[in-house]
C-alpha cells in the first residue's frame, strides 16, 4: 500500500543551516567560537547537527552574525524554503483564519506528545542510549550526572514545550472568542 502522506519534506523542517548564515556573514568557525566562548568544534558539531544548540545559544549565534534567529532556519515546518510563495500563503492564513490556525497549533501539540510518548517508551524499555540524553540536555559526554537525573529533565522540558503548546491553543480560542463576542456585541447594538 502507498504512503498516504510523503513526510520526506516535513522532516527538513527543524533544519538549521548556521554554516549558510555563517558564511554569508564572512566569519569562519574559529571567530564565531571566539564570539560565543565556545570552541570550534562546538560550531562544527552544530553546523554538521551532531549538538543541537539550545534556544539561548541560537539567539546568541543570530546576534554575533548579526541576523534574525529565523534565518537560521531554512525550511518552513512543511519543510519547504521560506522563500517561497506557499509560505507566504501559509503566513497569511495562519493570521487571518481561525479553523488553519488551529490545526497548525494542535498539530504543534500532537507532535510534541507524540516526541514525549516516544521517550517515555525508550525509558521504560531502556533502549536510550546516553549519548542522547547528554544530547538533549546538551551536555558533554564526560559529565557526571546520573541517567535517572537526566531523564527527569528531559521529562521536565518536555512537560514545559507541552504546557507551552496548550498555552498557545487556549490563546488562539480565547482570541476568536474575544472576536466572536465582539461580533455579537456589535450585532445587539440598537442605533
């Protein structure tokens, strides 16, 4: 049976492409490391994608090759360039209609629940490998901290990208609702 869905595009979506930006900005590796206080290899391995760089760290890479931290990203979260006119599109819907916003955010939530069942089944089954708990807590490999510590703040930042994703559906009902009431109010007005 085909695949009813190529999900080959949407995998590209968490992409970074520092090099690209590094680059364009003139600076090799060594200079950014010195910007940021980390050493070369540090950049390499984000660059290759072998370390995830933390939302801080991003922020502090955009800052010293003096761009906006979504340049970074090449791809929209339907892993297409952004440069093209679907994003635009894709923009613009999101803003104006409440029913695409809605399913883009639950989409978000869907996902992040899906990532966060996921751990929980590697953690019970114990098929984590260490190296991807240092990983995901950005952590060098000769740290001290025991399996049990890091999985609990994984679990922990899970548990807060989660809350964080609800908070922001409950936002988008609370402003269409605000909008429907303001509707409704303009309706029952007697001129």
């Amino acid at each position: 049976m085909p695949a009813l869905y190529n999900y080959a595009n949407v995998l590209r979506a968490g992409e970074l492409d520092i090099k690209s930006a590094r680059l364009k900005a003139g600076m090799t590796q060594k200079e950014l490391g010195k910007i940021l206080g980390v050493t070369k290899q540090t950049i390499i391995n984000y660059e290759k994608g072998t370390t995830e760089p933390s939302w801080e760290r991003l922020e502090d890479i955009a800052k010293a090759l003096k761009i906006d931290v979504d340049e970074l990203f090449p791809y929209s979260e339907f892993g297409e360039k952004k440069g093209d006119l679907k994003w635009a599109e894709h923009l613009e819907r999101l803003a104006n209609d409440f029913q695409y916003a809605r399913m883009a955010e639950e989409e978000l939530l869907l996902q992040s629940l899906f990532d966060y069942s996921k751990f929980q089944r590697e953690v019970e089954q114990k098929t984590y490998m260490k190296e991807q708990l240092n990983q995901a807590l950005e952590l060098e490999s000769n740290n001290t901290m025991s399996d049990e510590d890091k999985i609990e703040l994984i679990n922990l930042k899970y548990e807060k990208d989660i809350q964080k994703k609800v908070d922001n559906l409950i936002a988008l009902y609370k402003d269409q609702s605000d909008k429907e009431l303001d509707v409704i109010r303009f309706e029952n007005t007697k001129l």
